[in-house]
C-alpha cells in the first residue's frame, strides 16, 4: 500500500519546482507528489550532471541507430495521432493499471502548471516516440516517454533521454532529473545507466551512484 504526500503550490514561481524535485517531490499533471510509505524509503530521485555525463558504447550505438529520426521540441500539443501511440505503447509495455482513455492521455501528459515541452520523434511521416519533459532555470525534468512498441530494436526510451542530455547542454541546463529509482525494481532501476548520475539520500544530500 503506498502512501503520498501531496502538495499544490501557487503561484509556482520558476525555480520552485527544481526546489521540490531535490525534496523528492514529482509533478503528476497540476499535482506534486513525494511517497511517504510507512515502512520504505526505496523511491528516490535520481538525476544526471549534464556537464560530466559521457555515453557508453551502447548509448553511442542507439544514436546511430536513430541518426535518420527527425526531432521537433514545442509545446505540448495532443492529437489523435499521439494518442493511439500512446496507446500501443501502454498495450505492449504495461500491465493495465492505465487504459489509454481520453481523459488518462490529457490529463496525465497534457496538463501542466509549469513550463513543459513535448518532443516528437519521426521516421519520415511516421511518429514514433513522443518525450515530455518539465523545463526549470536550471533542470529539466523527464515526465514520460511513449513510442513504437514495433521498433525495438531502436532504444528509442534510451534515445528520448540521450537527445533530452544534448538539450539540456544547448541551453545551459545543469541536471537532468529522471524521475524515482528504486533499487530492486527492474522497471525503475536501469535509470542509472546513465553514468555519471546522482541519487538523492533519504536524509536529503545527492550521491554518486556506484
């Protein structure tokens, strides 16, 4: 049984938000939220120094692989088209705690109380990945990523945080946050792949993931 706590600031100046973030808060569309469960402290946020960050092999191989993408960044703009992606991606990648519906897609991606950018990905004509992340004087912060489940072999989930590091950098942004890690949990761990990246402690403070 989890358990959060949830706040709604207003107005939310820029730079509140990346205050939150390094207090373990999350945005989920106008809410921020923490986990506060009784007996675990497993959720934490982690986030990558932009300026020290230097791809692995295999990074370097999934911008190869996606040189022919095209990249547009913007602000968030909802079709029917990125909403059937969408849901192709929950039906081939999740368990069914979320459905896809109209009111999930807006709600969850599409409604912001701070500054969001969406990134379209494409083969050609054809979308095959969509990035939303939160933009902070100094942070940006990944929200989700959805894509083609039919082009695996692209990483293109790798790719969406690989291009989100070179935006970072274009702007002068210290620190790609990527959300909660959590140890032991496959889906929430391979966030550290990312090297170097920063977990933040319990207590507060960041540490050099080993």
């Amino acid at each position: 049984m989890a358990r959060n706590v949830i706040v709604v600031p207003s107005p939310l100046a820029p730079g509140v938000y990346h205050s939150l973030m390094d207090l373990n808060f999350r945005r989920l569309g106008a809410i921020f939220y923490r986990p506060n469960c009784l007996a675990c402290e497993e959720c934490r946020q982690v986030r990558v120094p932009v300026s020290e960050f230097r791809p692995s092999r295999a990074q370097r191989r999934c911008r190869g692989h996606n040189e022919e993408l095209s990249v547009e960044i913007g602000s968030p703009a909802p079709t029917e088209e990125k909403r059937l992606l969408y849901q192709r991606y929950l039906a081939s990648r999740h368990d069914g705690q979320m459905d896809g519906s109209p009111g999930e897609f807006y709600g969850f991606l599409y409604t912001s109380t701070v500054s969001t950018v969406e990134i379209s990905y494409r083969l050609g004509d054809r979308l095959v990945a969509v990035g939303v992340a939160d933009l902070e004087p100094d942070a940006m912060s990944a929200v989700y990523c959805y894509f083609d489940p039919d082009e695996p072999g692209r990483s293109l989930g790798v790719f969406n945080v690989l291009w989100m590091i070179e935006e970072c950098r274009r702007r002068g942004i210290s620190y790609l946050y990527l959300g909660y890690y959590v140890r032991d949990c496959r889906r929430m761990n391979y966030k550290v792949i990312y090297r170097p990246c920063e977990i933040l402690g319990p207590e507060g403070g960041w540490t050099r993931a080993e």
